[in-house]
C-alpha cells in the first residue's frame, strides 16, 4: 500500500511539473510572439510613412525619436548611443575625450560662442585662451551662428587647427595653434588643511580613477598632520560603482560588503567586498551632501553611514539606486541599460523615484516616507530605504536670491568678471581675495548701464492673488490694501543690488578668482562661507558628541 502511495504520488508530482512546464513554454512563446509582432508592426509603419507621408521624412531622425521615447518610457538611466555619439559615452565612463579643455557657453545676443572657464593645464590654458574670449573662426570656417562648436573643438588626440577669437581690449583678433589631447577632468580638483587638524578633499565625479587621486591626496593630508577628515561629495553626480567601493575600502576593514546589485538575470547580480587592507580605521570623518549627491557618491557616504564609520552632513541625496551597464548594438551602437538596483551594507536600496509604477500620464514620484522601511546600520542606528540617504545633521540650505539667476543668465557678472581681469594682471590668493565696495559700486554702475530688468516672484504672486480676489469677490473690500502692497513691492534695481549684495558679492568672486586659480580657486573662495563644512568642522572638534553619534541607540 506504502508503495503504491509512494507511486500515485511521483505520478501527480510529474503531472504538476509537466503542467507548470506547458504553461511556461506558452507564456514564453506568447511574449516572443508579442515581441517579434511589436518588432514587425514597428517596421511597416516605419516604412508606410516613408513612402505616403505627406512631406518627406527623415529616417534616422523619426526612428531615433521613437527610439528615445521609448527608453525614456522606463528611466532617465537608459539610453541609446549610435556610433557618432560614442564619444560622450566614453567621456561619461571614463572621463576623458579629445578636445582642448575649456567650458564653452553660446551667447545668444552676438550669436557666437565664447569661452567660458578654460582647465587648468589643458590645451585651452597652455595656449593663453582666456574666459571672454569670443570663437570666430575654426580653420577658416565662419562659427557665427553655430551653436554647436564644441563638436568642431573635439577630435582625435594629436591633430590640431588653427583657431581666431576676439579679445576684449585687443583691437585686432588673436590666432592660436591649439593640439588636441586627451582630456581628464581632476576628480579631485581641491584638497587641503581647513581647520586646525581637519583634512578637507573634494571629490567631484566617480569616471575615470578617482580612488587613486583621492588616495593620494589623503596621505598627502596625513603628511601635513591632519587627525580628521571632511569629504565633499556635494553635487557628485557618480561615475563608477568599483571606484566608491575603493574609498570606502580605505576607511573600513577588509572583507566587509560594500555593495549589492540585484537584476533580473544572474549576470547582473553581483557582490562587491572591500579587498585591500584599510588605509585608516580611525580618523573621525565627516562627509557633505546635498541633492546633487547621486548614484556611486550615494554608495560612498551610505556606505559609511551604513557602517557607522562617518557622520554624514548637509540635505538628502538625489536617492539614485540604480545600476547601468553597457550592451553593444549593431552599426557601432551602444545601449546603456539598467540592469540591476543597488544595496548598501545595511540592505537598503536609495533609490528614490519609482519607475516601475509610473501614473497614467507617464509622470512619476519619489517613493513616499510611509512605504519606506526601517533598516539599521552595523551598530543598531536606525535608517531608511526609498528616498536617498539622509544625513545625520541636517543644515537649513539659504536659497539664493532671484536677482542672482538673472545677473547670470544675461553675463552681466561674467562680463564684469572679464573687465576686472583687464584691468589686473594679478590678484591675490584666494583665501585673500574679496570685491571691495569700490569693485561692486563699479558693477552696479555696469549693471544700471546695461539697462538690466528681471522678474520679481514677489509681483508675480501678487498678480495671481490679485486675479484671484477679483474671481471671488473680494476684490472691493481689499483694494486700498491691493494698493498699498503693490506700493511697498515696487521694483527697485538699487535696493534688491544692496539688500543682495553678500550673495551677488560672492558670485563676483567666484568668476573673478577662476579666471586666475581655476577651479581650485573657485572652491576655496566658496568655501569661506559654507554652512554644510561649519557643522562638519564643528562636530569633528566635538568628539564625544562624534562618538554618540555613531554609537547604539539607548534603549528605554
């Protein structure tokens, strides 16, 4: 009976799997089905166009839209790269390109393009461009009215052309024999002593081999005596996942798991551990953040939350927890895919928005706080999924004055900018250097002259509630008050130029001291007034209060 049991039940067990086997085989049938009829369907309207539409119509530019459409249904992430664009995509991995180093801006008033912030030691600055400099001619070609010249600026390393700008203050135009090499962006562009015994290393990208740069600037900062440590991840947009795994490895012991991925197939999962023996288990380190703060900067400062081996200070990040890789297509094409979410020590994912469960119009939303879900880090301190990482001090963010967005979108301080240097061929360190009252009566005199007009939100609200007033009725009872507000709010250049003045002031420095320092400059000048590095220097001095932090929560 015992045996005849044991058969009846292989018996059913095969059924079942012979069962679930056919509906397995159907429903993968079914969706190549539905593939290859999508794929076909794709192709003839693709071709009926071509022959009926009525005006003649682009093949590569329709299907490229559709193709960009497409993707763009699923993520920002993912995105299809033909042959002709392939060098942004290895400048976007590996942070290099051919070209001559300098950031370009088009100016729609002169319809030309003009430098605007050349690197320093590239091709741009070894050759004497300036920022102000107007682009005339490349190789004889007439660039008014190109607005893509830096498609002409890049090329194959080593070839060069010849290149003819207009300099303010030069009567007669500039010629320059540039040669183009490769350009690698520093992705450690400052680091140095801010405090007494406070390291600080800004880290602006994950492309390229930025563990090795920031290796060394940190035992650079050990020679000088530093006994803890400020790391700036502040509007790092990521690069490499292998590149955060690598600094997080010079703080945290060996063999620890750093980073997770988890895709729809095997290949696409995997496990990063730390694998080299620490450079530092001690130091007490503080790392910055903010919304610019995204994807491998996100594993680097979660990471060292998660471990309870840094306090992270400044506002939440962007909350990007997904994975790309690369596939190639046919004709010397390359799609960068999503293929994986990543996982932090403590096993939450940041990713903030939900792609997945998009809303019928197509737009989607963060992930609320209510569906988050508590994880801890290594030590028992509590922390959430689904919304980036969230820092451990917080720092209020002063936002900046609408006159500011105004004054630099119409170049009126970059054009300043360019005068003062005319007028001195040298300035003082950065950490010295500051616009005098004399340098911003001048620049006020510049912008009156320029006739400068801007929005006022301030009018704006009052129009809307004014429209309001009237809709509802209100309008009789509350114009006297209408009148006396719009009295107060009147648009006035000189008083929003004074009542802004620290704002605008450092803005002024800030393109003033690039022209001279570069970027390095740049970064120490914003450095003299950040808020984010104050409570991160002061609770680095604090260090029982460090030590709390990062200690297990008292239990009640």
């Amino acid at each position: 009976m015992k045996k005849f049991l044991n058969k009846r039940n292989v018996v059913i067990l095969s059924a079942l799997l012979t069962v679930i086997a056919f509906f397995s085989f159907k429903n993968s049938d079914d969706r190549n089905f539905q593939l290859a009829k999508n794929l076909d369907v794709f192709n003839a309207i693709v071709k009926e166009l071509d022959l009926f539409y009525v005006d003649t119509i682009n093949p590569n530019k329709t299907v490229r839209e559709g193709i960009d459409n497409m993707l763009y249904s699923l993520d920002p992430y993912t995105v299809y790269y033909p042959e002709d664009d392939q060098d942004e995509l290895e400048q976007m991995v590996k942070g290099t390109y051919g070209g001559i180093g300098s950031l370009i801006r088009y100016n729609p008033k002169t319809k030309y393009t003009v430098i605007a912030e050349p690197f320093e030691g590239m091709p741009a600055a070894e050759v004497g461009l300036k920022a102000g400099d107007t682009l005339l001619e490349i190789d004889g070609k007439d660039l008014k009215g190109n607005e893509d010249v830096s498609s002409l600026l890049k090329g194959a390393l080593g070839t060069s052309f010849k290149l003819k700008v207009e300099r303010p203050g030069e009567k007669k135009p500039l010629e320059f024999t540039i040669v183009r090499k490769s350009i690698q962006m520093a992705t450690v562009p400052y680091y140095g002593m801010v405090d007494k015994g406070v390291g600080y290393i800004n880290l602006n990208s994950f492309s390229g081999n930025p563990s090795k740069e920031f290796k060394k600037a940190f035992l650079d900062l050990k020679k000088q005596g530093i006994t803890s440590l400020v790391i700036d991840l502040r509007n790092n947009g990521g690069g490499l996942l292998e590149e955060a795994v690598e600094i997080v490895n010079m703080f945290v012991p060996r063999g620890k798991t750093i980073v997770t991925t988890k895709g729809k197939i095997k290949q696409a999962s995997s496990t990063y551990k730390t694998l080299r023996e620490p450079l530092d288990l001690e130091i007490p380190i503080t790392v910055l953040v903010n919304s610019g703060t995204a994807s491998s900067s996100e594993i680097l400062a979660g990471s060292l939350q998660d471990l309870d081996r840094a306090v992270i200070v400044g506002n939440r990040t962007f909350g990007k927890g997904l994975v790309q890789t690369t596939r190639p297509l046919p004709y010397g094409g390359t799609l960068k895919i999503t293929t994986s979410k990543y996982y932090i020590p403590s096993g939450r994912c940041v990713q903030a928005i939900d792609y997945k469960n998009q809303n019928e119009d197509g737009s989607v939303g963060r992930i609320p706080d209510s569906l988050t879900t508590v994880f801890h880090t290594a030590i028992g301190r509590e922390v959430r999924d689904g919304g980036g990482v969230a820092p451990d001090i917080t720092v209020k963010q002063e936002k900046l004055p609408n006159i500011l967005f105004y004054l630099v979108r119409d170049n009126l301080i970059f054009d300043y900018a360019t005068d003062y240097c005319l007028k001195h061929p040298t300035i003082v360190a950065p950490d010295k250097f500051t616009v005098t009252d004399a340098d911003y009566a001048a620049f006020k005199a510049m912008v009156k002259k320029a006739d400068f007009k801007y929005d006022q939100q301030s009018e704006k609200v009052l129009k809307a509630l004014k429209e309001a007033a009237e809709f509802e009725g209100y309008m009789p009872e509350a114009s006297d008050e209408f009148k006396a507000l719009e009295k107060k709010l009147t648009h006035n250049l000189d008083r929003d130029l004074d009542y802004f003045s620290k704002d605008i002031k450092n803005m002024i420095a800030t393109e003033i001291i690039k022209r001279y320092y570069y970027q390095r400059g740049a970064i120490i000048q914003q450095l003299k007034d950040d808020n984010d590095l104050k409570e991160a220097i002061k609770i680095l001095h604090e260090s029982p209060k460090y030590k709390e932090m990062l200690s297990a929560p008292v239990k009640a």
